[in-house]
DNA sequence: GTCTATACCCGGATAGAC
DNA sequence: GTCTATCCGGGTATAGAC
C-alpha cells in the first residue's frame, strides 16, 4: 500500500499522529500539534500528506483492511461466536490507539461512512447479527451488543495496563500484546455473556 | 446557577444541544447550529448561557449527581455487583445521549475533571475495583471491564432500538424506556461476565 | 524537504442598539 | 430577549523561496 521508498519522516509523522489522536481525539489535534512534536513547521507536513484526512486515512488502512477481512469471512461460510470474539480480540489489541478514535468521534465516522462501501453501522449490524445468530431473537442480540463491548474495551484494559498485580514475581508480558492468560479470560467471559 | 424563572427558551436550548452534541459530538456541534435550529442568533444564545461549555455543563448536571450517588454507595457499605450494575443500567437509560458524548470526546472529558473532586479516570477505577471485590486479581479486574461495557453498551442499543421482533403482536414498549425482560437479559449477561 | 509568510475561513464570544 | 455587527483566535491549507 505505502509507496516504495518511505522517507522515515512519513511513519514518524503517523507515530506522532496516531499518539496524539488516541489522547487528544482527531478534531482536538492539531497539524500545528503533529508538526511542533515533529520538529518542523505545517508547512513540511503538508509535503509527505495533502490534508489531515489523509493522515488518518493512512492510520486506518490497515484496521479497516482487517476488519473488512473479517466481515468478508461472514458472508462466505459461518465462523463460530468463539472465532469472531476472538478475531475481534485480535483486531483490538493490534488497533488499539485507532479502535478508540473511531468510535469516539463522530467526525472520525462520517468520514469513514464516505469512503466505505458499506457504513460503519451496517458493519457492526452484521457483527453483531452473526454473533447472536439465527433465531435468537432480540434477547440473542441484546447479548450480542454486550460480548461485543466486553470484548472490546477488557482488550484496551488489559494492553494498555500491562502490570500482573497477582504475581508480582512474574516477569510482565511485554507492553502492546496481550498475554495469554488474560485472552483466555476475556474471551471466556464474552461467551458467558453470549450464551445463557 | 439557574435562575428562578425558565422562560423555556432555555429549555429548549438544552434539548437542541443534547440531540446535536449525542448525534455530531461536543466539538463537531456549533453554537450557530445551536441557534440555527432554535430559530434565532448565536448573539441570543449567549443571554442564555455564558458559553458552550456552560451548555455542557448543565446537560451534565443530572448523570453527573447521579453518578455520584452510586459511587457515594461504594465509600460507605459494599453494595453488590448485581446492585451497581443495577444501577448503572438505570444511569444509562435516563442519560442515554449524555453517555456517548462523556466518553467519545477527549474534549468532554477533560472539562468535566477540571470541575471535578475526583477524576473521571479515578472514578472509573472504583467501580471496577468494586466490580472486581476485593482479592479478585487482575483477572476479575479484566472480568469488571468486560461486565462494565457489556451493561452499558446493550443498554444503550435497547433504548435506541425499542423494536421487539421476536414478537410482532406485543406493543412495543415505549422509546426512551427500557423493557422489563431486556433489562433482565442484560443484567444477567453482565453478571455471567464478570462470575467465572 | 523544509522554511517564511500568509490567505482564508470558521468558531466562540462581545458590544451596544432595539 | 433578540438583533446587527464585529472582534479575535485558531485551524487548515497554499505560495514560493531556499
């Protein structure tokens, strides 16, 4: 996707970006912002990108690319709920700066909604109907939404604190993956709030 | 802060902001759509309230004493998971539009900690840690964070959809409100969650 | 590739008439 | 209570030199 030869100062530039959008949000960001950690001017941004759209665009090619792969999955053949949560703990933690972003503004969706062939709420409609299944009426849904959300926001708990309070001897997994023991946990507990 | 006499343009302000801040966020919504959709200038909003911020604040008001209450009941007694969770349905079904706009928008969140005793991150560890109970380890902490959003997420996609499907001949409860038998659904799915 | 300088617009907010 | 008019700041983006 990226062109061949990248100047380094492009990934610094998304580095930054992505940083700054995951604490400040997208709208709270600045160029200026982006440009004063960078070091340089707006001015020198606006050669390696054309807009501050285009940043993000970049920041979301390759979640989107994952997520799309996973819906793709939907409509050829029927993954289990167990695969699905566990695709989506996947997507979670390798995304976890742009997850929040996108779903916590507005702009960031809209935006989103304008490039994409299908929008962002019939994409979730879709997760959401293939976790709950057929027939399982709107109780199976209402499940549905709640593992999804647990699925989601225990991964951004657990990888971005990375400390093992209950054993203090063991070395902590490396920051920005998520140890196994607590995968194991969450997706358990997603099904026990999937399934009655 | 209010004064003794609503004149009822007030009113409306705040409903106007409350619709568009839920639908375009904080920062996404002006104070001239504000006032284009009031019928008026933004010079006269300004009689009204004294800032933007003013508006939010007062939005925020009433979640914000509620929430409060519930964390009261954790300094003095224990309360039970199935209480607290309890009670944050009841929180997230009367300030349904509030509860996406606190957390989507950075923005948002750090006005409200600069009004705040406590910070909203502080907050949001105490009730995980009373989730959790005590000698529950970092996976009952995982296990409270996936509780945690699957309450508030499946209750907010109740309330936004009060369709029942499942049964085509029942009167839809009414929009706004939350179904006895969806609440039920939820509360035990959490629970499930976060009981190993 | 990065700079200086600047155009341009939009959003929040105020002054003062009515 | 609402208006007209306006200020001010900040934000995106561009022009053109180096």
């Amino acid at each position: 996707m990226s062109p061949a030869r990248p100047s380094g100062t492009r990934e610094r530039i998304l580095a930054i970006a992505r940083e700054q959008f995951a604490r400040k949000g997208f709208t709270g960001t600045s160029i200026a912002d982006i440009a004063g950690e960078l070091g340089t001017t707006t001015a020198a941004l606006y050669y390696h990108f054309s807009s501050k759209a285009d940043i993000l665009a970049a920041l979301l090619e390759e979640p989107m690319a994952a997520y799309t792969r996973i819906i793709r999955g939907l409509d050829s053949g029927s993954p289990s709920a167990e695969d699905l949560l566990s695709a989506f703990i996947d997507l979670a933690v390798d995304s976890r700066e742009m997850a929040t972003i996108v779903d916590r503004d507005p702009t960031v969706l809209a935006m989103i909604d304008e490039r994409l062939p299908r929008t962002s709420q019939e994409m979730t409609d879709q997760v959401i109907a293939a976790l709950a299944g057929p027939d399982s009426g709107r109780a199976g849904v209402l499940r549905a939404h709640a593992a999804f959300a647990a699925i989601k926001e225990a991964t951004l708990a657990a990888v971005a604190d990375p400390g093992r309070p209950d054993s203090p001897d063991a070395p902590g997994h490396s920051p920005g993956t998520l140890d196994p023991a607590d995968r194991a946990e969450i997706l358990a507990a997603a099904l026990r709030a999937l399934r009655p």
